[in-house]
C-alpha cells in the first residue's frame, strides 16, 4: 500500500442520532491520531440517500466501507477505535 495514496471511506449513519455521532466522531478521531496518509472520508446518512445505500449494499448501520485502497474491507456495527482500526487495514 503506497502511503501516499488516498484512503478512501464511507461511513453510513442513520439520521443524527447518538449512536451515529458517536460513529462519526470515532472514525475522525482514529483516522486523525493514527492515519499516515491522506484520507478523505463520507458521511452518508441512510435516510437522506437510500439509493446510495441500497447500490453499496448497506444492510445496517453504522457501516464502514474502504473504499480505496483495495481490497475494500467493511466494519458494521459498534465501531471502537479497535473495529475502525481493523477497517481501516492499520488493526492488530
């Protein structure tokens, strides 16, 4: 993986809720703390784009998806730094 590449991730969220904020704000924080490289990241809130979510086969929330680089890897569910860190490729 070239580290100069861009890492890119969508994060599927339903609404504004606690339990997505809370998603939100952890992917953030590890990508920040621990990412050495570029990354852009997207937030896609099921109930605004379901076509979007339908057409990346999004069963269930919080989801997220790297994107690029490949292979693309997906974590659903509770994401603790340990979960979005496997994600992201950079886990234990």
């Amino acid at each position: 993986m070239d580290a100069t590449e861009e890492m890119v991730l969508e994060l599927y969220v339903q609404g504004q809720s606690a339990r997505s904020n809370a998603a939100v704000e952890t992917v953030r924080r590890v990508c920040e703390s621990e990412l050495r490289r570029p990354y852009r990241l997207d937030v896609i809130d099921i109930l605004q784009d379901p076509g979007r979510v339908a057409k990346a086969g999004i069963i269930a929330t919080p989801a997220l998806v790297r994107c690029q680089p490949e292979p693309i890897l997906r974590t659903v569910g509770r994401l603790t730094d340990k979960r979005v860190r496997q994600g992201l490729g950079i886990g234990e």
